[in-house]
C-alpha cells in the first residue's frame, strides 16, 4: 500500500513538474506565451481565433514561425521568419505579398512556434469571461470540498471497521463537526476564488467618446539635373514633368500632421514607404528612410526613389512570373502608429489605415505623378489616367496644398472596474472586498471550529440541555402508571411524545439518565446511558386493572396516532 501510495505522489509531481514546463505562463515564472491570433496573413497555416504557444529559443533560424513584439504597431506580431539580417529578422506572413516592415532584435523576439490550438483562442476568450470563470471555480471548490468529505468518511469508516465505537466515536461518524469544517472550507475556497478571480480578471469599464480629428500629407518630389531646355534651372518640382532620360533618381518629401480643436497630447512615430505594384497585382515594400518621431502633431519623412533598382525589382518579378512589365505603379506613402491622449482620454491608435498616397506610374521614358486616397491599387489607377486623378494634380501651387483625412476616433477613458454580468455592470471593487472578507471570515471561523474543543460532557446531559425548555427535574418520584411502561429509542421520540400529549419531560433525580412522560394511563421511559453504564432502573410498578405489574425494559411500540 505505501509503495502504490508512494508511486502514485511521485507519478503526480512529474506531471506536475513537466505541465509546468511546458505549459506555465511567462508572467507567472514559466516559459510559455500564449498568443491568439488575428487577421489572414497566416493563412493557411493560422486562421483568427487560433492559439499560438511559442516557447523562447537560443537561435531563430529561417522558415520558423515565431512571434515578437512590435516597435512600430506596439503589439505582438506572429509570422515566418525570412532571413536574419544586420538589422535584425526578416519576417512575413505566409499569405502576405510583402514582408513586415520592421526588422525586429534579439531582444524584441518572445519565441518561436511550440504547440498551434484551432480555434483555442476562442475558448480562452470564453473561459476569460468573469461569468464563466465563476462558474468554474464553484464547481472545482465544491467538487474538491466534497471528494474532500467523501475521502474523509471512507477513512472514518475503515476505523469503524477496526475498532469499537463509543458514544463519543457516534457522535463523531454522525458528521456533525466535520461537516461544519468542510462547509466553512468550501466557503472559504469559494470566496478565496471570487478574491483570485478579480484580480486574475480585472474587469474595465470603459467610457467610449467619438472625437473628431484630422490628419493632412502634402507630397513634393525633387531632382537636380544639368540646366537645359527641359529643365533651364537644373532643378525639378512637384508638378513638373519627370523624363527618365534626363533624371535616374528622385528626392520625395512627405510632410504629415494631425490638427483637432479637442485637448491633447498624441505621439507616436512614421515611416515613409514605396509599394511597388506590377500590372498583374504583385506587390512589394521597400522603406524609404528610418522611423521619425511625430513631434508638436508634425513629422516631416523624406526618401529617395531610384529608378535603375526599382526597374531591377519589377524584372525580377518579371522574371518570376514570366510575364514582361512595360510600365508599373510606385505608391509612396507613410505609416503612421499614433499614442497618447485626446479630449483628455485615452488614445491608441496603433494601426492606422493608409494615407493619401503620391502615385507614380513609370514607364520606360516618363513618371506620371498623382495624389490620391485609398488603396495602392487605387493610386496605380489614377497615376495611369492623368487626366481623371482621383487627387490632385497639375500646376506646383496645386502640390503645394495638403489633401486631408477626415477621422473620428471612439477614444476611451478608463473608469471603473466592473464584470458584465447578465448584461449588468458589477463594480469590481465591492466583490473584491466581498471576496477578502468572506475568505477571512470563513477561514476564522473554520480555525476556531478545529481549535475548539469537542463538547466531551456526559450525553445525559447534552440532552438535558438540548430539551431543558421541556424538562422538569424532580426529586423522590414514585409513579404507578395504570397502563404500560413504555421504553422509546430516542430523547427525539420522547419530545414528540410530551408535545402530543402537552406534557412535561420528567427527569428524576435519582437517576439523570432517565427522561419520563405520563400520559395519564401510560408512561413512556427514555434512558440515554449506554448499556454497561446504565443506573438502576427507577421503581416504577403498574398497578392496572387486568393487568400485571410489572417492570417494562423492553421497548414497545408506539401508538399508531402518535
């Protein structure tokens, strides 16, 4: 028995030990990070929803998936591994068509791909609801306080096999005192895990407020050449023709800022970017300069096309697809990720959508510019038709003007803390004191319930006091019922006799343990002693009419009324 017993607790801390290892989260010591994934640009291997468990690694090497946390969007970001470069790692999402903008450090990386749950971030999501949560520690507390019990009961029964009980040894199999100690235990645990609970789950009750706000980008492109009938000054500005025989590389200029009328402070960084797009939809990404801090809602980006390498991008993707490229499309634009406060709240706007875009579409002799919202695709569209731009586009002083983007931010202000239950708002804080104080007060209760010692008093008296409301004490009783005397099992059974017949339980001194009622023709007798330390029986005769006297030990039953 001690070695399956020994066996099954060294089965148990392995597997504890190896759970641990693989499964225990960072924050609380372990090696695991989970990560639920969103969007399509892992698809197929990934879909939204999923859960990632990446686990760090001395060396990342490509074609592993692994997931770092990002500078630029201030998230977490879960895609392949390209190449590692001087920068840092190349990444790209299986379904992307251009690689992550960021080239991440070793002390950026978390860890690369372990375990991939489908639809497991789902069921995260779900067992994150403070309603569920709740739910599932009531039914772990309660299932472990009654195996708790139910071990507790096998193990008194096994005793009550070896050895003869006592009265004492009675009252405690009748469960009375332990079933005490397991309820305040499982009160306690219940209470101890609404406490864990809050603060495993701290809910927020977030104040959402729309605030309008603007963002503006005016584009300009520059290039010294050698004066001559083109270009008499020997320089080119926004607006002007551009002639690739006479210019082989071209200075942009983006100017970005943020303009609102609400209170604010909102910082964040941009990075100018070219998206070149071929005529059968491919894409690729090239950054045109480093990351800028917005200062003062302002941030000027400025970068160089040069035409000879992007021709050597769009042939080598020619050459790729085996389809020729005559003429392809140059959107640059920049990325902009914004933080900080509006209208006095909070404001995160890590990811924002693209700006106006300064399109280019390049041919072997000409580059055709054109301003204008939306998509690359949208930018190739207008920078091939000239005449019908979706922006603007003509003489400088039209360059010269910024084209704006119209926002309305839902920006939010922390409140609060509160779990939505039912489709109610529960402020955190009371049922986090709730939680303490009931944890604290079950706990008290249940150490002074094990500290205190058993009631270990004669059982005689224990009833005494138990009915004393109902008993009479009484000194030199002889009584000569005209019927029966009549023994009953129970102090129980005799209160519900004198509660029958409106009497009064009758206790001789003489003998303590014995409890009579006189219904008049009848008595009933309840002696409480055990057997081997039962006193003397009280001299009570029947003197009835036809009947003997006599001396009743023998228990009889009840009346049917009764």
């Amino acid at each position: 028995m001690r070695t399956r017993v020994a066996l099954s607790v060294a089965l148990t801390v392995s597997l504890l030990a190896v759970g641990w290892w693989f499964l225990a989260p960072a924050a609380l010591g372990g090696r695991a990070t989970y990560v639920v994934t969103h969007g399509v640009s892992m698809e197929p291997t990934f879909h939204t929803g999923d859960l990632a468990v990446v686990y760090p690694a001395v060396d990342y090497r490509p074609g592993q998936v692994a997931a770092y946390r990002s500078n630029l969007m201030h998230t977490v970001v879960l895609h392949r591994i390209v190449a590692k470069t001087a920068e840092g790692y190349d990444f790209k999402g299986d379904n992307n068509s251009w690689h992550d903008p960021e080239h991440p450090a070793e002390d950026q990386m978390i860890g690369r791909l372990g375990v991939r749950v489908p639809h497991g971030g789902v069921v995260l999501g779900w067992i994150h609801n403070p309603l569920v949560a709740g739910v599932l520690a009531l039914v772990i507390t309660t299932g472990g306080a009654t195996g708790a019990t139910g071990v507790r009961r096998r193990r008194r029964r096994r005793r009550a096999e070896r050895a003869p009980m006592s009265i004492h040894d009675l009252q405690l199999a009748s469960g009375s005192r332990w079933a005490h100690a397991a309820g305040l235990a499982t009160v306690a645990l219940l209470f101890g895990g609404l406490t864990a609970a809050t603060y495993v789950f701290p809910g927020q009750s977030v104040e959402v407020q729309k605030v309008p706000w603007t963002t503006q980008v005016s584009y300009a492109y520059t290039a010294a050449v050698s004066p001559n009938l083109v270009y008499p000054d020997g320089e080119i500005h926004a607006g002007d023709p551009v002639y690739r025989k006479l210019v082989d590389r071209l200075t942009v200029r983006a100017t970005w800022s943020l303009s609102t009328s609400a209170e604010h402070h909102i910082v964040g960084t941009a990075r100018l970017w070219a998206i070149v797009q071929g005529p059968t939809g491919w894409t690729h990404r090239i950054a045109l300069g480093p990351a800028q801090e917005i200062q003062d809602d302002r941030t000027s980006l400025t970068g160089t096309l040069n035409f000879h390498a992007l021709d050597a991008v769009v042939v080598h993707a020619a050459g790729l697809t085996g389809i020729p490229v005559d003429k392809y499309t140059v959107s640059v634009q920049p990325l902009v990720a914004l933080r900080g406060s509006l209208a006095g709240l909070r404001f995160d706007d890590a990811v924002r959508g693209p700006e106006p875009a300064l399109a280019l579409a390049i041919t072997p002799s000409t580059v055709v510019p054109a301003i204008t919202t939306g998509s690359a695709a949208a930018a190739a569209n207008a920078a091939t038709q000239p005449g019908q731009p979706t922006g603007t586009t003509g003489p400088s002083a039209q360059w010269a003007r910024p084209t704006a983007t119209k926002h309305s931010t839902a920006v939010s202000r922390p409140g609060t803390a509160s779990w939505q239950v039912l489709g109610r708002h529960v402020p955190l804080m009371p049922l986090r004191w709730a939680g303490l104080l009931g944890t604290v007060l079950g706990l008290l209760a249940l150490v002074v319930l094990l500290i205190t010692k058993p009631d270990r008093t004669d059982p005689c008296a224990r009833e005494a006091r138990r009915y004393r409301s109902s008993i009479v004490p009484v000194t030199g009783l002889r009584l000569v019922p005209a019927g029966d005397v009549l023994d009953v099992t129970s102090m129980k059974s005799l209160a519900q006799i004198a509660q029958r017949f409106d009497r009064l339980i009758l206790r001789p001194a003489a003998t303590p343990g014995t409890f009579l009622v006189e219904d008049g023709t009848d008595l009933y007798r309840y002696q409480c002693n055990h057997p081997q330390h039962r006193p003397p029986h009280l001299d009570i005769t029947s003197t009835a009419p036809g009947r003997h006297a006599q001396s009743s030990s023998r228990p009889e039953p009840l009346p049917k009324a009764l």
